[in-house]
C-alpha cells in the first residue's frame, strides 16, 4: 500500500475534549438543553391536565407531587429554563441585526442573560409562593 492510500487515524469531528470551555459554548449547550426542557415540560402540563380530567383522587396525587421537593425542583428547573431560553433568544435576535459580536459585548450578553434568568426565577417563585 503506498503512502498515499494508507489511512490516516485521525478523529472526524473535533471532540469536546479538545476545546477549552467558553461561556458562549456553554450557553449554546444550555440554550438547546433549555429548549428540549422546554418540550418536556409541555408533556408535564399536558399530563397535568389529564389528571385534572381524570379524578379529584389522581390530581390530588399529581398536586401532592408538585408540593414535594422533588416536584418544586422540576417546576423550578422548567421555570428558569423558561426564562434562559427566552432571555438568551432575544440575545440571538440581537446577534441576527448585527449587534453584539465582539467578544466582550458576547461575554457581557451572556452574563447578563444569566443574571436576568435567574433573577426572574427567584423573582417569580417568590410572587408565586406568596399567591398560593
């Protein structure tokens, strides 16, 4: 076989591995993660909705799972997802007029993005505990 022929070993696809982690990696990662949350969430009310319809006695166990640790972590975690995936949209349609492409406006964004979804988490889940 000549040297021209001889497979080369090399990886297809660069690996995560190689990359060092930056904040717009990582929030291009959690913006899809937010989005497929998003999706399993709409399940979650539509099931909500089926216990509803169903019995007082199968809602009551739906709600008595929602009040649990466990329940409060799922609609929290729904929640900011929710807010993250709104907040770092509107950073994106600021990216598509042309705005925000340098690197310290990408980072200064990005943390904004964080800090304002989870600020409106906090906020809401306190909003929300004071109306039940």
């Amino acid at each position: 076989m000549s040297v021209a022929n001889r497979p080369v070993h090399r990886p297809l696809s660069p690996h995560l591995q190689v990359y060092k982690w930056q904040l717009t990696s990582v929030m291009s990662l959690l913006h899809r993660a937010t989005g497929i949350a998003l999706s399993v969430g709409a399940l979650y009310l539509v099931l909500w909705v089926v216990f509803a319809s169903a019995s007082p006695s199968t809602y009551a166990k739906f709600q008595a799972f929602n009040i649990s640790i466990l329940g409060r972590f799922v609609l929290g975690g729904w929640l900011f997802s929710a807010f993250y995936h709104l907040c770092n949209g509107i950073r994106h349609l600021f990216w598509d007029m042309g705005y925000g492409f340098e690197i310290k406006d990408a980072y200064r964004s990005g943390w904004i993005v964080v800090a304002v979804s989870l600020a409106a988490t906090v906020v809401s889940w306190i909003v929300g505990l004071r109306l039940a």
